[in-house]
C-alpha cells in the first residue's frame, strides 16, 4: 500500500513539475537567472532531437497495422518533434554558423505547433472503435512531406523565414502560440476523456504528455531566451519522448519483437550521431587550444613591444605617482596615440598599482577598477597574462563596448622610460578577414619613439626584471578569425566523423543485412516446423491437454481423478468393410471421425481417440459428457445411415488414473483403471442406435437427463451383472 501512494505521489509530482517551475520563475522572476551555453545547447539538442526522430520513426514502423489511431499519430507527431527541432540545434549562433540564423526560433515554433496538430487530431480518435473517417497513413505522410519542406526552407531560403518573421512579427508569434497552446489543451482534455473510457496506460500518458507540451509551449514563447524558464521547455520535450516511447514499448508487444536489421539501424544512427559529435567536440578543443596558444604568445609579445614604445613616448614618467598626471597632459593622447599606430589593437588601458585605471584611449573608462584582478596582480609583479574573451563578452573593464569578435586581453607590466634601454621588433597581429595572415611579420629597426613593428621580442634586460612595475597596460586586440576557425574546426570534425563512422556502419549493415535475412530464413522454417509439430501433438493429446501441458510441464503427471468415459462403435463394421474397398472403408472413417471430433471438441473432451471405428472420449463431468454423446450420436448417424449402418454408445462414470505413460524415450497420454473397462462393456451391450449409461453415470445426471427402462447386462470379467439405462 505504501508503495503504491509513494507511487502515486511521485506521478503527480511529475506531471505537475514543468508547470510548477514556470509558476516559479513568473512570481520570482530574480530566479530565473540566465544560463548561457550555446555550444553545450548545440552539442546535446542536436544528439537528443536526432535520436528522438530516429527512435520515434522505428517506434512508428514497428506499431503496426493493428495499432490505436492515436498511438500511431503520437509516434508521428514525436518524429515531427524531432525532425524539425533538430533544425533548432543547427541554427544554435557560433556553432557551426557565425551568425543568427532564423531558424533558431521558426524551429522552436513550429515544432510544438506541427506536433500539437497531430497530438489534437489524435484526440479526435473514439475510444471504441476505429473511425472510418481519420486517414491516419495520408495524415503522417503529409506531416514528413512538412518537416522536408521545411528543413529545405530552413537550409536553402532562409532570408524568407526572415522575411515572413518580420512582415508578421509581432501578432505571428502571438497567433502561432495561442493556437499552439490551444491546441494542446484540447489534445489533453480528449485523450483524458479516452483515458476514462478506456482505462488504458498508454492513453494516460499521451494525455499527460499533451499537458507537458502545452507547459512547453508557454516555456518557448513567455520566458527569455537562455533563462531557466526557457530551458524547461528543451527539457521536457526529452522528459515526455523518453517516457511516451517506455510506455509504448510496454504496452505494444510488437515493438519489443526483434527485428535484427531494424534495430541495428536504428542504434548505429544514433551512436553514429553520438561520436560524430564527440569527435567534433574533441577536434574542435583542440584545434581551438592550439590557434588560442599561438594567439596569447603573439599578443602577449606584441603587448610588451607596445608598453615598451609607450614609456619610451613617456619618458617622464617614472614613479606610480606620476601616472596621476596622465589625464592632464596635452602629449598623453599622442603618446598613446602612436603606441598603437598600425597595430591590431582596438584599445589600451594603463592601470595604477591600485586596479584603477590612469589613462585609456576611451576617456570614459578612465578611473575605472579592473575586472580581471587575478590577471592584473600576476602583471603587477612582471608577468604577461593574455586572457580570451567570448564573441559579445564585455572587456575586462566591464565598461566596454560589447564585441562580435573574441577579443584577446593582454595584462603587462609597464615599466619606466630609464629602466629599458633596447627595444626589437616584435610580431604585428593582423586585424583578421580578407585571407590575410594573421600573424604576418616584418623586421624592422627599433627606435626609441616611432611604434613598434611585428618581430618576436627578447626576454627583459636584467636590469628590467629587478625593477619593480609602475603600473599595467592592457591591451583589448579583436580576432575576428578565431571564431571562424574554431566554426571551421566543428564543422570539420562532425564531417569526418560522420563520414568514417557512416562507411563503417554501411560495411556492417551490409554484414547484418545477410545476418538477418538468415536469421529471418531460419525463423520462418522453425516457425514452420513448430507449427506442424503443435498440430502433431495436438492430434495425439487434443488441443486442451496440449494447452495446459505448454503451461504446466507438470500437468500430464500420473493422477487420480473423478470422470466420465463415452465409448462409441459402429454395429456391423465389420461385416460391411469386407464387401468394401479399403479407399471407400478409409472415406467413410475419416467422416465418421471428423463428426465425433467436432461434438468432442464443442463440449471439451479432456481426451478422445480413435481406433479402427472405436472411439474414446474422457469428460471431466456427466452432465458434459452425456449432451457430447447425444450430439455426436446425432452427427454420427447422418454420415452412418446412407450405408445401413448404425452407432452404438455406452458411457460409465468412476475414477481412473490419467497422464503421461511409457517408457524412457516413448511416451503418450491414456487413461486407465475399471472404469475405462466398465465403459468399453456398456458400449458393447448396446444395440445399434442406441446409448447406455450405467449407474453410477444415472445418479450423477440427476434430473438433467431423461431415461428408458433399466434393465441388467452381464459383462466380461465382472462377476455381478451391470444395471444400464437407455438415454433418451
């Protein structure tokens, strides 16, 4: 009982939470912080949505013809889900396209808005019966003709998405939410009001699933992007595929079949499309680990040759304090001016000892703290930190224009004029874009004024390295190609990846293809063989004892039971056979047979047998075993009467011993005891036509049955004489 409230309560719990973080997050809107991870986004939407549609796809092929409407347009809409929202995690910005694609937010909505379609067609489906009415096969080709026609827009046209978005915005969004919503509620309320009717798990969860998705729907469209209000709608799309597609599992035996081919080709897309990613991922840290190592050593060298140039254009400054005086000097913005003449630098900030900056090219940042404190205290004692900023990341300063370029941030110690007496050429970094390399470089003399060019510069002199730093300079450089080359390197990765994975897995396929069209072969002939066999053993047990006995191995062990016997042969066989040919004798048989087993099979005959025109049934009661008489007496009489000839039918109740009896390796199903015997005796004392019972059957019938004129037989091996009586 525990179990099941614990149960119960982890149910709602479940199917009340993606509403309830939303209600959250709107009452407390200081928690709905933002989480930021474009790339992550990319990486496990991409995965996720492609399983899905793939899953959903194998799901929907393997539902079967007998399948609810609705379970197959469910499958259908899953497949739609993950077709389209995988659109969604190609457009994710900087991941393997630089720029803001439309498709980001036409995917997002059109996915819960095609799926909502299919889910409230779905929930026009009855409860009862399968309406003529739905086209459910035209239904979900024309969803996939959609989700083609749409990935082709996304990928080819984009610029009329953008298009569309703008000529309609903001009432289009508004107009595709409202239906969308609308949609979903009413799916949840139909497939509800099937759930009543039919009681049926699967059903409960696809109205569960419509609610998670309407949920989604105010996620998408109601909470900022990159807010943890926006995330719960990513997550419960995963929450309601993962847990539609358990319950289908479970409830379609079909599904769970194996199918070698099918599900090896579901399985290799997915870990195809798994370490396609993982590879693209690795390739990507690395390539972009090794372009951010030559970057951070070329500017940290350019942004020493250019704090060197500017003590040498400030030769007066000399002490910390004499930055102080940095703002009010007319040769200040000259200095600083021509320190960064023809250098890839957009900015350059000179610190005090104490974080606060004493001149910059912008005036507005000017006596502001710097952020990036670790960094400025490793310069402060004679080390160069070169940190990377993300594209639209603030500079160190928090007080910086917002960049679409990475920005390379060098901290370095700026010492006084008199302390460094040599200065060489160190390497120019290039602006980026146009093919032009990046880190071209040039020879050229140094001078004590003019800026510095672009060589690699020497260690400080020993004099430089014992003298303590007067200040920090940082220098702000754009990389408008590291993005571009780091885009280069995933795309690269996902490519060969895919490309080596897809070879293997066309070279296993082939493998598994033979594989299963032997196994499918094999299949079909064991399939065969069972089927014959089960006739087999159905002619020697009956269908009944074979039935209980693939139950129960035990159920054919020896046993005492209580039940009725009917005997039944034909008066004159013998004599009529001998002026027959055994083809006619072998006709007349097999229709005598097929009457009896007919009867006996109607009533349940625990077992019955033939030989020659001898038949056996055993009865588990009298009552049965006396109308399976009278109607096989009925039966048999219409195939007996065109040749003159006749049945005759004695039935005997008692205990016997049934099961299993023979030897080792020969075994077979019989009964035997007296009451077999009594039975065979009775059968032989009737007359042509006619049917006895004996005594103890008499009592047993009761009043159930009417009776001719007792009277005594004598029977072999008894001594007493055996009272019967004519059933009529």
């Amino acid at each position: 009982m525990f179990k099941k409230f614990v149960a119960y309560l982890i149910t709602c719990v479940a199917i009340i939470a993606p509403a309830a973080w939303l209600i959250f997050f709107y009452f407390n809107p200081q928690a709905d912080a933002t989480y930021s991870i474009p790339i992550a986004h990319f990486y496990i939407v991409t995965f996720t949505t492609f399983s899905a549609a793939v899953l959903s796809i194998l799901l929907l092929s393997s539902l079967g013809a007998e399948a609810k409407p609705r379970h197959l347009l469910a499958a259908a809409a899953f497949a739609v889900i993950g077709g389209i929202f995988f659109s969604h995690a190609l457009a994710t910005p900087g991941a393997i396209i630089d720029h803001a694609h439309p498709a980001i937010s036409w995917s997002a909505w059109l996915t819960l808005f095609g799926s909502g379609v299919l889910f409230a067609i779905a929930g026009l489906d009855s409860a009862r019966s399968r309406p003529n009415w739905l086209p459910v096969r035209p239904l979900i080709v024309i969803a996939f003709l959609a989700v083609v026609g749409y990935s082709a827009v996304a990928g080819f046209t984009p610029a009329l998405l953008t298009q569309l978005e703008s000529a309609g915005n903001p009432w289009m969004r508004d107009a595709i939410f409202y239906i969308s919503l609308a949609l979903w509620i009413f799916a949840a309320a139909r497939l509800a009001f099937i759930w009543w009717q039919t009681r049926s798990r699967i059903d409960a969860t696809l109205a569960v699933v419509a609610m998670w998705l309407g949920t989604a729907t105010v996620s998408m469209h109601r909470f900022a992007v990159w807010h943890y209000g926006w995330w719960v709608y990513h997550v419960t799309l995963l929450m309601a595929f993962l847990v539609a597609s358990f319950i289908f599992a479970a409830e379609y035996e079909q599904v769970r079949q194996f199918r070698l081919v099918r599900y090896y080709l579901a399985l290799s897309l997915v870990v195809t499309a798994f370490l396609a990613l993982v590879a693209s991922a690795f390739f990507t840290q690395f390539s972009y680990n090794n372009l951010v190592s030559e970057i951070e050593s070329a500017s940290s060298a350019l942004a020493e040759n250019v704090s060197h140039h500017l003590s040498q254009n400030l030769t007066d400054v000399t002490a910390p304090e004499d930055l102080e005086q940095l703002p009010g000097r007319s040769v200040t913005r000259g200095a600083f001016a021509r320190a960064i003449e023809e250098m890839p630098i957009v900015h350059l900030i000179l610190y005090r000892p104490n974080g606060i900056s004493a001149y910059a090219t912008e005036l507005e940042w000017i006596d502001v703290r710097v952020v990036d404190t670790a960094a400025f205290d490793r310069a402060l004692k004679g080390e160069v930190m070169a940190i990377i900023r993300e594209p639209s990341a603030a500079v160190a300063s928090g007080h910086g224009p917002a960049s679409s370029f990475h920005l390379i941030l060098t901290y370095v110690p700026f010492y006084p004029s008199d302390k460094v007496t040599t200065v060489v050429a160190t390497p120019r970094l290039s602006k980026g874009g146009g093919g032009n390399d990046p880190y071209a470089s040039d020879a050229e003399a140094p001078t004590a004024t003019p800026a510095p060019t672009a060589t690699p510069a020497p260690a400080p002199a020993a004099s430089q390295v014992a003298r303590k730093p007067i200040g920090v300079l940082m220098t702000v450089q754009e990389v408008p190609s590291l993005q571009l080359t780091t885009i280069d390197a995933r795309i690269t990765g996902l490519l060969t990846a895919a490309v080596s994975m897809g070879l293997l897995f066309i070279a296993l396929f082939i493998v598994v293809g033979r594989a299963d069209g032997i196994i499918t072969l094999r299949t079909k002939e064991l399939r065969a063989v069972s089927a014959r066999l089960k006739t087999y053993s159905e002619w020697l047990l009956g269908k009944e004892l074979l039935e209980r006995l693939l139950e129960d191995p035990n159920a054919l062990s020896l046993i005492r039971k209580e039940r009725t016997v009917v005997f039944m042969d034909i008066r004159g066989f013998t004599r009529w056979s001998e002026a027959r040919t055994p083809e006619e004798v072998v006709s007349m048989l097999n229709r005598y047979y097929n009457a009896i087993e007919q009867a006996m099979t109607k009533h349940g005959a625990i077992k019955f047998k033939f030989a020659a025109d001898e038949a056996m049934a055993v009865f588990s009661e009298a009552v049965i075993a006396a109308r399976a008489a009278k109607e096989m007496f009925d039966d048999v009489d219409k195939v007996l009467s065109p040749q003159d000839l006749g049945a005759r039918v004695g039935v005997h109740t008692g205990p016997l011993v049934e099961g299993l009896l023979g030897s080792m390796d020969v075994k077979f199903y019989d009964v035997i005891g007296d009451t077999v015997n009594t039975a065979k005796r009775i059968e032989s004392a009737a007359a042509r036509r006619e049917i006895l019972v004996s005594e103890a059957t008499r009592h047993a019938l009761g009043t159930t049955a009417k009776f001719g004129e007792p009277h005594q037989i004598a029977a072999k091996g008894k001594e007493d004489p055996l009272t019967v009586y004519p059933l009529n």
